[in-house]
C-alpha cells in the first residue's frame, strides 16, 4: 500500500515533466558546411576521388568544402585540427 505522501509525489513529477521538456528541440544537421580534407596537394589521384564524392553527397548533406592541405608526407592534413 502506498502512503498518500508518495502518490502525491508521483502526479506532482507526472504533471510537471511536460514543462521541462518543452525547449528541446533537436538542431538541424549540419548546422555549418562540411568541410572534407584531403592529405594530398590538388589534382592528384585523391582529389579526383574526393570531388566527385562530395558532388553526390551535397545533395544528402548540404555543402561540402574541399580542402587540400598537402606536405609532409600527408602528415600535415591528417592531423589538422581547425
């Protein structure tokens, strides 16, 4: 048997969650364009692989910005954080 103190509890959290979660609302995805980096200098065998790519995937993900940020050995674009 519950005590009239937990039933009351419970409609009071029952009829206040509604409020809470009113302001979330999920944000659209992507909120800013995509940025695709290649490791290699432009017009290489992975450039042409990557452009073509990102045309087909504009239509799904909104838009792609290539980056090619070749030297080092690729070194330099695999590890670019920005």
């Amino acid at each position: 048997m519950r005590s009239r103190r937990q039933v009351l509890s419970f409609l009071l959290g029952a009829a206040s969650s509604p409020a809470c979660f009113t302001g979330s609302t999920a944000q659209t995805y992507p909120s800013r364009p995509i940025r695709l980096i290649v490791p290699f200098p432009p017009g290489g065998v992975n450039d042409t692989v990557a452009r073509p790519w990102a045309e087909k995937m504009r239509n799904q993900l909104g838009t792609v910005v290539i980056e090619n940020i070749g030297g080092a050995g690729s070194a330099s674009g695999s590890s670019s954080r920005r």
